[in-house]
C-alpha cells in the first residue's frame, strides 16, 4: 500500500529498516493458500457479521461463547495496527468471561507488535512478566 511503499522511501539510508521491511515483506507474501469458499465464509463470519463478538459463531454445530473463556487473560493491542485496530481488541476483555484479565497497548502494528525491531523491548518483557508469575 502507499503508506508501506512511502515509508520504505524515507528511510531507504536506514539499512536496519530496510532490512527489517524486507523480512517482513517475505514473511508476509509467503503464505499457503487456502480455498476461496473458506476465504470468503471467514470474512463474512468474522469481520462482516462479527459472529463471534456477537455469540452468533457457530462450530461443529455447537455456538462459540467468549463469556465462557474463565481462564486469565492478556491482551496486546498495537498502536498502530490497521487490521485488529486497538479498539476491536480491547473489546475482548469486555466480551470474557475471566476475573483475572488485563489490557495493554503498546507500540507497533500488526506484525511488528511481535516481530518488528522494538517487539524484544516493548512487547515480550510484558508478556514474559504476566506468564512467568502464572506458570
């Protein structure tokens, strides 16, 4: 897209950006398909209907609930993340049913919340500090 391609233009003297972009790039166009009818009934169940926010989810005939999700819960949205915006993701911890259940936000987008050159410094510390006290 346009803002991918500009940003890869104003940092083309960054060579550590450039190289994290081209491993992300490969990563992202390395993908197995997968047939268009479970493409299509994927993006209508879950992101048209949002089904499964709604309760309406339905697999091997049983409805799927996320008020029956007891266990505790993290959740990471990204900041900049234009796929699962930061919004839509902290809706889950509204939608669970856990007691123990925490939000953050942090710096980065889809991928490089977990992935991308800060994902070592902002992200893994906080989930490696909220799992090790838990297992």
């Amino acid at each position: 897209d346009l803002s991918t391609n500009l940003n890869l233009w104003w940092n083309l003297w960054n060579d550590k950006y450039v190289e994290g972009f081209q491993a992300l790039n490969k990563w992202a166009n390395e993908y197995v398909a997968f047939p268009g009818e479970f493409f299509r009934q994927w993006v209508r169940d879950f992101y048209q209907e949002n089904k499964l926010y709604r309760g309406e989810l339905v697999m091997g005939g049983r409805p799927v609930r996320l008020e029956r999700i007891t266990c505790p819960l993290f959740v990471v949205g990204a900041k900049e993340d234009y796929i699962a915006p930061p919004g839509c993701v902290r809706a889950l911890i509204d939608a669970v049913g856990s007691h123990e259940k925490e939000y953050v936000e942090l710096p980065g987008g889809h991928i490089s919340l977990i992935a991308g050159r800060g994902a070592s410094v902002h992200c893994w510390p906080k989930v490696s500090g909220w799992l090790a006290p838990r297992s």
